[in-house]
C-alpha cells in the first residue's frame, strides 16, 4: 500500500462562500482529476488533515463520506482512505457517453468531422443539425 500522501494544493479558505468540508471535498477531487492523487493513493488520516488544515476532524470526515459515496475514495478501516482505483467517476461516465455517441455515429453512417461539428455545436448550446452546425 502507498505511503500517505497529502493532498497537493489543497487549502481552506475562510472567506470561501463554500464550506470547510466542501472545499475539502472539492480539493480532493481537482487532485483526482489533475492527477495530482492517483488510484490506491492513502489520503491522510482524518485527524492529522484536520489539524494541518485548522478545521474540526468532523469536517474532514465528512468530506471523506461524500467522497466516498460519490466513488473518488475507499474506506479500508485501519488501512485508511484511499484513492479508488477506478480514479475519477464523472470521467468515467464521460468517456462511456463519448463512446456511445461515436458507436451512434458510426451506426448512423456519420463521418468523424461530422459528428465533431456536432459536439461542438452542442457544447456552445447552438444548432445541432448537421447544415447549421458546419457552419
């Protein structure tokens, strides 16, 4: 198992509109996502993050429950929190929809450049149809 690792950047802000625990929360996932805490990473006990961070361990703790239910981390009791090894799960689902939506393409008999014009489309909240998104 990896030696415990702090969480990169990570920072309480007390003038933050968000709560402790949020930003907390919302740390871990950016260092997810960024790569900065990679899968089977061990996250620092509660305790000791509580403190380095100058908040209630309870804050912490349910930052970890959060991140836990939401699938960034495990819980391995004595063995600590852990980074989960399927890593960040809002890109997972991401790159399953890109997969369906190019297997939908290709069964739809549309050409790559295509099907780009329409993401791009899409993403800018614009046309969607093919005439109107090329241009």
């Amino acid at each position: 198992m990896p030696d415990t690792t702090d969480v990169p950047g990570l920072r309480i802000d007390p003038a933050s509109s968000l709560p402790p625990y949020e930003q907390v929360r919302t740390g871990v996932v950016d260092a997810i996502g960024a790569g900065r805490l990679v899968a089977g990473a061990r996250l620092p006990a509660v305790r000791r993050l509580a403190e380095e961070l100058g908040v209630a361990p309870g804050t912490v703790a349910r930052a970890y429950k959060e991140l836990e239910a939401a699938g960034f981390v495990q819980t391995l009791g004595r063995n600590g929190t852990v980074v989960s090894p399927q890593g960040d799960p809002a890109r997972q689902r991401a790159q399953r929809a890109a997969a369906a939506f190019a297997a939908e393409m290709r069964s739809l008999r549309i050409g790559d450049d295509d099907a780009r014009a329409l993401v791009d489309a899409a993403l800018r909240g614009g046309a969607t149809d093919l005439g109107r998104a090329r241009a």
